[in-house]
C-alpha cells in the first residue's frame, strides 16, 4: 500500500488545524451557519436531518487494518458504533456534534486518512478496482494511476471551484467493478498490439437527474501523459460547464450539448497548449508510486488446498460463503475474500465498529494487511491462502459478516435515503430490507442467480438506481413516497441505463413488485440466463404485465 508522505502529513495537519479554528468561530456565534457551510463542506462535513454527517475519504477504496481499526474507533467515540460505506468507497458517520468535528480531524490525520475534498464543486475520491494487484487479467495495477491522480488532484487550485463535482474511475481489467462509464471521466487500461500501456478516455457519463453513459474522447493515450490529458479535459470543462444552474452543471451536460466528438477536439486542442513535461510524472516520482504497490511476496502454493476442500464438502454454509464470496486470485493457493455489508435484516454498507475491528484483525493476519471497500458497499480481503479461508470464515460468521450474497438479489446497493437525508423524497432502507428477506432463503437466491438491485432515496442516485438489473427511486407525491422501478441497467463493461417499467408504485407495492418481476424472469429464462439476459432478449413487456397485473 501507499505510505504517505511528509507532505502528505503536513497538509492534512494544516488542513485539521484550520478546521479547528473554523469551528471554534462557528460555535461562538462569530460565524453564521451560511458563511460556515462552504467550509464544512471542504472538510466533509454535512448537515442532514438529525444530525452533522462526516464522509471520510478512503483513496481508491484502500484501507490498511491499522486504518480501519481507527474508523472503528471513531465510530464506537464519536457515533453511535457504526460506520456507513458508500458507493465512492468513503465511509460516512452520520451521528457527529460538531464540537468533535476537529478531533475526529486529527484523530483521521494521525493514521493517514481525512475528509478533504469529499464534498463540493472539486475532484472528488478516485475510484478503481477493488481486487487491483489481486487478479489475472489487469493490464496494469490501477492502484498506481489513481495514486498518481489523488497526489496531483488534493487541493489542486486550479480545480478546487469546478462548475460541479467531478468523478474519476480508473480501470485495468476487462471487467469492469468500477463503473467507469458512468463517471465524468472513466479511464480503461489497456496494452496496444505494440504492448504499450494506455488509457481509453471516456468522458461525460454520470447519473443523477439527467444520466449519460461516458463516452470515448481517445481510444489511446499513453500512460505518461495521464495528468495534462486530465488537466486539458477540466480546463474546457472550467471554462465552458455552466455555472447559472447547478441542475446543468456537470461536464455530462457540456459533453451531450456539445457532441463529444467537438469536446474531445477542444481537449486535444487544449492539450496541445500544455507543456508536458511541468504537469505529467516524472519517470522518478512514478517509480516512487509504482514501488508502493510492489509485487506482494506470495509464497509457492499448490492450486488445490485439501483442508479448503474438506471444509466445502462438511460444511454446507461454507460452500455456499466459497461459491459466491470467494474469487480467482492470480497466485496459486490464493483468493480474493468478499465481504458482505448486506446481512438480512441489516442496513446495505453498514459495519459496525466490532465488525471493523474483525476484518482489521483478519487481514493483518491473513490479508497482507489490506482491506479493500467496493463501489458496492461491500468489503474485501484481497490476498487470503486458501487454506486460511475456513477460519477467516468462521471469524466472519461469528461477526455476522459471512452472509453468501455477493451479487445475488440481497446484495442491493441503496442510499441512506429518508432515513438520513435532507435531500431525499422517500425511504431507502427499509425497502431494501423489505426485497432482501424476500430473497433470504439461500436455494431461492442461488436459483435466481446474479441480480443486481439498486435504490436511490431521491433524483440526485446516490444508489445508482439508473444502471442496475433493477433499479428503483423514490419520488415524492404531495407528500407521499412513491417508487419508479427501470430495468436492464448495468453499470459494468456492457454499461446501460435501465428502462422506465411504468408508472410509480406506493410503498407497500415496491417488494411484492419485484417478486413479480423475478417470477416473470424465472419463467422466461433460458439456459443459465441472468436477470439482465433475459431482460435484454425479451424486453419490458413481459415484467411490465408481471407487475401491473399484481399492482391493481
């Protein structure tokens, strides 16, 4: 993993002692509440309904368990024993005073982690794949390149006031678990013919109001160039994103009004103009980079581990933990351990402080010392030995964290919404409760097999509802919580924005909703179709009468 450095250090100290200051006027009156939000808001610090929300930035979703042990501690302290993780892979505590603000600041800074720039109009946490350095088929380590972005992107001043935020995935692998074609700028790794490494840059996706599907500016750009070629595409976008309304602010509204032909000719214009060699890597400083995310030493192993096997063949819940939690490792003898945030009845991306400090033992002593959050709101230990799995198991299980859901129907993705939310129009979570005992009986759920459901509590998709197999959001309707169903997104390498199902459906009609969709499935399905399969192959006419004929 990346250490930070004595500049890392000082500007996370800085930036804590400021804060302090801030607060102190703030809680002596000398400071109103709308001078005040602007800088909350660069320390991370949100206002919702009951209380102040900290979203602490974890880079690319690494956390080391040294680190993880302190997010513990900061949510047994300061919370209510608990932690959210979120689809940017940030954890977020939503019950802070804002007394403590500065506290947990320092506390954060002391193992290496901050809020900085996890809130307002800047580059926002770099995502990328949560079994980077783990699995076979990556061109490259996008651990490195995101790195690279979050040392070049930090309190970059010519980009700390964008017309909005700004989102970068970076992928390496040709599946894509980042979903980089919904971001402002998604980056796929790749070897040319030649064998040399470069990005295809993708440009203008995101959800939200108003959803977009990236699309690709340069099949090509050579790994070196990385930051002026980002440099070039925020330039066009600070000058040309609207600033008048914030609904058409983000660069997917600038990429669609203008083509993204024209804008990917104003970015090579724009990068043209740049001298390189000031803004891209040196060969140095990438080698720095690049030696932190060294080659871990696995030991030899045999591919097969008689005690793995044997416990499999005693132990029913642990084939079922191995069949849909475990996955390929590039070393023999090894695997990559997902952890679900998903138990029945439990709220989607929760851990608790206990659990944190579970999977922070577990990894220093089975893990290399590594966790991995995923866009998912699920956990992952991404170097175990095979033969440890049986008693990485057993410690999960006895924690509650051994539920075998890894993409299976429970596995939903879903906001705090009302709950929590100042912003939202309904609930999230209890409808997210309410599906996934419907899908608890482990037979059911392997029978229907991948599905991915996801909830966002309002328009903003927090939950990514637009790109799942089923997405649901939550509207408003003189004051009572509806929920729009679309099917058939993905927001993987086949990424697609799923199709409106029909008119809105109350509360009470949302799970038996998609009980209906999914016997509908089960009865079109051919083969070993998934969900998104099947949709794609018949289409929305078969689920709309499914669900309307139960609906009325």
């Amino acid at each position: 993993m990346y250490r930070y450095d004595a500049i890392d250090k000082s500007i996370l100290t800085d930036r804590s002692n400021e804060f302090r200051h801030q607060v102190s006027r703030r809680l002596a009156g000398d400071m109103t509440e709308d001078q005040f939000k602007p800088l909350r808001l660069m320390n991370g610090l949100y206002l919702q309904l009951h209380a102040y929300m900290l979203r602490v930035a974890i880079p690319y979703g690494a956390l080391s368990s040294n680190q993880l042990r302190r997010l513990a501690w900061i949510g047994r302290t300061y919370d209510k024993g608990y932690g959210h993780f979120t689809t940017r892979t940030n954890i977020q505590f939503h019950w802070i005073k804002l007394r403590d603000a500065p506290d947990i600041l320092d506390a954060l800074a002391e193992a290496d982690l901050h809020a900085i720039q996890t809130s307002g109009n800047c580059i926002r946490n770099t995502t990328t794949d949560p079994y980077a350095g783990a699995t076979a088929d990556e061109a490259d380590d996008p651990r490195v390149w995101s790195e690279a972005i979050r040392q070049w992107s930090t309190i970059h001043p010519e980009f700390s006031y964008l017309p909005r935020k700004f989102k970068i995935a970076v992928t390496a692998a040709p599946e894509d678990r980042t979903a980089a074609k919904v971001h402002d700028v998604g980056l796929q790794l790749r070897r040319a013919r030649d064998g040399q490494l470069g990005f295809e840059v993708m440009v203008g996706g995101g959800l939200g109001r108003t959803p977009y599907i990236g699309q690709t500016i340069r099949e090509h750009l050579p790994v070196r160039h990385l930051l002026s070629y980002l440099t070039a595409i925020l330039r066009v976008y600070n000058r040309l994103g609207r600033r008048d309304n914030i609904y058409k602010a983000r660069i997917k509204i600038l990429v669609a009004s203008l083509g993204a032909e024209e804008f990917g000719r104003q970015v090579e214009a724009e990068w043209a103009q740049i001298d390189h060699d000031k803004v891209d890597l040196p060969d140095t400083e990438l080698a720095r980079i690049r030696g932190a995310f060294s080659r871990l030493d696995f030991e030899a192993l045999p591919a097969i581990s008689p005690l793995f096997d044997a416990t499999r063949k005693a132990d029913p819940g642990f084939a079922r933990f191995a069949r849909n939690n475990l996955k390929p490792h590039k070393a023999p003898g090894y695997t990559i351990v997902n952890i679900s945030l998903k138990p029945p009845g439990g709220v989607p991306g929760d851990c608790s402080s206990e659990q944190m400090d579970v999977v922070a033992d577990l990894a220093e002593r089975f893990g290399h010392d590594e966790i991995r959050v995923t866009h998912e709101q699920n956990l992952v230990l991404p170097h175990v030995r095979l033969d440890d799995v049986p008693e990485v198991y057993a410690a999960l299980n006895a924690a509650g964290l051994a539920t075998p859901n890894i993409s299976l129907a429970s596995d939903i993705i879903a906001c705090p919404g009302l709950d929590y939310c100042a912003l939202a129009n309904a609930r999230a979570i209890p409808v997210a409760q309410a599906i996934a005992a419907r899908f608890a009986e482990p037979e059911l759920a392997q029978k229907v097999g991948e599905l991915k459901i996801k909830i966002s509590g309002c328009i903003n998709a927090c939950g990514h509802h637009h790109v799942g197999h089923i997405g649901i959001l939550g509207v408003d309707k003189k004051g009572e919580e509806y929920y729009q169903l679309t099917l058939g997104g993905s927001g993987a390498e086949d990424a697609r924005l799923g199709d409106v199902l029909g008119p809105a459906l109350a509360y009470d009609q949302v799970a038996p909703a998609i009980d209906a969709l999914v016997d509908a499935f089960l009865k079109e399905r051919q083969g070993g179709e998934r969900f998104l399969d099947t949709y794609l192959r018949v289409g929305l006419t078969p689920f709309k009468a499914a669900v309307y004929a139960d609906a009325h």
